[in-house]
DNA sequence: ATAAACTTTCAGTAATTACTGAAAGTTTAA
DNA sequence: TTAAACTTTCAGTAATTACTGAAAGTTTAT
C-alpha cells in the first residue's frame, strides 16, 4: 500500500465511521483530511482532494467549526481562508465527547428527568415507567459524570484513567 | 404529565436519540417499548403501540434479537411469540458497548493499523500520516481496553468505576 | 466607489435509508 | 395432511438526509 492508497483508505474509513454514528461522511472525511495534512488547507484544496462541491464544503467545514475541532487560519500572503484541525487525538475526543454530551445527551437527561417525576397513580404501569426512567435517568448522569472525569484530567487523561481502573 | 403523555414522550424521545446516535428510530422505540412494559408483548402489541408495519417490527426485532437486548419468551397458552428486554440499565449499557464496539470499532482498528504501517518513503506527508494514525490507533484501543475494563467489572460497574476515578 | 476574489446560502435534485403490505414460508393443532 | 395462525422476506414506495451549483453576500485591494 503506497501513500496514496492509505489516505484515501483512511479517509473513506474514517467518513464510513463517521456515518455509523450519526455524523455526516463528508463531515468526517473533512475532518480526517486535515488530520493528515502537514499544513492549512484551502476550500478549494478541500474540494478538489474529497470531489464534493463548494457548497458542501463550506457547509461542513461551518460544522465542524461549531463543534470546535476545525479552525481558521490565516496565511500571510493569502487572500483566502484556510483550515486545521486539532492534532491531538485525546484532545479531539475531549472536544467530541463534551460536545455529544451537551447537544445530544442533556437534554435527554431533562425529559427522563420530567418522565421520571410524574404523579404515581398506583398503577402498575405507572410505577414501571417511573422505575425504568429513574434508572435510565441515574445511568446516563453517571456516564456523564465518568466521562467528565476522565475528560478533564486533561493531560493524558486516558492513561491516568487505565491506570486507576487497573486497581 | 399523565402516564399516557409521559409514556409517549418517552419513546418518542428514545427514538430521536437513537437516530443521532446511528440506530433506527424504530428499533430504538421497540426497545424503549419493551423496556416500560409490565409484561412481555407480542408483534401486534407493538405494531398497535407504535402504530408501524407488520414487516417493519419483525425486521427490527429480529435486529434487537442480534443485538442481545431482546429475547423471545413463550407465554403458556398462546400460540404466538413474545418478547421482552433486558431491564437492567447497567446491563444494557454493557451490551451495546460490547456489541459498537465489536462490530464497528474493530474493524478501523484494522484499518489503522494497516494504514500506520505502511512503508516510510521519507517524505513529510507519509511520516505525518503514519504518526497520525498510529496516534489514532493507541487511542481507540486505549478507549476499548478502558470501556471493556470497566464494563466487565458486571456487577455495579459504573459505581466502582466512578469510585475508582474520584482518587 | 468599483470590481475582483472569495464565502455563504438555499432551492432543486440526488442518494440513502426506512417502511409498507402482501406473498411466501413456517409452525402448530386437530 | 390440511388449514389456521402466525412470522419472515422483499419489491416497491415513501421519507429523510446529503449534495450541487449558481445567485447573493462579503471582504479586500486599488
């Protein structure tokens, strides 16, 4: 496998993931190409590297910009706009999982958190509902909990993480 | 809120939540269904409740059977099937963690390993590409272990996992 | 002020994914 | 062994999601 061969085979690996959960291909694959760029890449670098138009390239890379991974940079000299991504992958997964959690998770957390609460009539029904979305609600507060834990141990959270739950 | 009111936005919720995530929002509803129910329910009971095709809950049940969540039971006396949930919260997290991983994950850890080891021709954008997927690679392995660590500890998991991160 | 260089927006369209309903398949009871 | 009761499959269709390209908008240089 040449060079070639292996960024395209990461890329398309990367938007296929990508797509697995919920994230948009040419999101990802945006994403993955500037996470294997040596330096800023222009719309139109983007465009031509992904064959996607300008249209979808300006929309994702906004995207992408939202959820804090990609930036502007200027390059003297330049008239137009160019882009990085995060180079660090604990970073990156810092940045996706506060991200997820705050657009995706919380507000579940609030309906589970209205469900939960509702009058108990003293029928059966009723009271499994309210059982299973306590349980839920605890669940996904503890996941929360634990994932932002390890997440703002900052540096090198991952080992430190492994390493604890080692004991 | 009564019953009814909280029921439905509970599944509804479920459902939309499963659809950011990458899971059929069918499937996830048919989860959710079960999951609140007092009892085992039977194919028209969900295609009632859920007001969906015949065709569309047995393909999504068949893929909640392969998951592990759901199970078929026989209800003495009737001739028709039965199913129900795994009711345990922390359970059911373990089996879709277990299950993400093992069908989506894996497989881009081959990939990045493949593409991390190609040959070092020298050049700027190879080292960088290798570095970076190499980087990509020990961090979702690092995930996995991590997950798979705290996931087999079975019995109360998520408590002792959090316990053992508070240090 | 004007225009060239660039970016964003969005209506229309294409691609993908999900769903239906009925035919085919399977199981059980008599 | 037949037929009723049930489940699965899948071709066709509907719904959703993603993408394009060009017009509108913005910025910068002169």
């Amino acid at each position: 496998m040449d060079y070639k061969e292996a960024k395209e085979k990461f890329i398309s690996t990367w938007g296929s993931l990508g797509s697995l959960w919920g994230i948009n291909k040419a999101m990802a694959q945006i994403q993955a190409l500037l996470f294997i760029s040596t330096k800023p890449l222009s719309m139109e670098d983007i465009m031509e590297e992904l064959k996607i138009s300008r249209g979808n390239t300006s929309m994702n890379l906004r995207q992408l910009m939202d959820w804090g991974i990609v930036t502007k940079v200027l390059v003297s000299g330049e008239r137009k706009e160019f882009f990085t991504t995060e180079k660090d992958v604990q970073e990156l997964a810092r940045i996706v999982a506060k991200e997820r959690s705050r657009r995706e998770i919380r507000p579940v957390i609030k309906v589970l958190e209205d469900v939960s609460s509702i009058k108990d009539d003293g029928t059966e029904k009723t009271k499994e509902l309210i059982k299973q979305t306590k349980a839920l609600n605890q669940l996904t507060q503890d996941l929360d909990t634990l994932m932002n834990k390890m997440v703002n141990q900052k540096q090198n959270w991952l080992t430190k993480s492994v390493l604890k739950l080692m004991k």
